[in-house]
C-alpha cells in the first residue's frame, strides 16, 4: 500500500496570481513563474506594461 504523491497539479513551475493593473484597474489571472519575485505584463486593457510585485496588496 503505497500512495506516492508523484503528481501534484500547481506545484510547479509557475502558479496562477491574480493581479490588476496598476495603470486601469483591470483585473487578471497570470502565470506567475514560482522563482520570480516580479512579473513583467501588459495590460491588455490599456496597452500599458508594468513590472508586478508579488504580494503587493494590503
Ligand atoms: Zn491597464
């Protein structure tokens, strides 16, 4: 009786955040690379691109 965990779905390599737009507000779901502390994007709302922070809420 052996349960080996081999797969784990989202303990991967990146994970899914949520993040909004500091420009329009706009809200998002990203992959967000585990290793990286920042995450650049573009908003696909108003075209703006911007470096995110991970945890940068209150
Ligand atoms: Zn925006």
């Amino acid at each position: 009786m052996t349960t080996p965990p081999s797969s784990t779905p989202g303990s991967g390599s990146s994970n899914r955040e949520r993040i909004s737009c500091p420009g329009c507000g706009r809200h998002d779901w990203v992959t967000w690379p585990a290793a990286a502390a920042t995450f650049h994007w573009k908003c696909f709302n108003c075209e703006k691109q911007f470096d995110l922070a991970r945890g940068g809420r209150h």
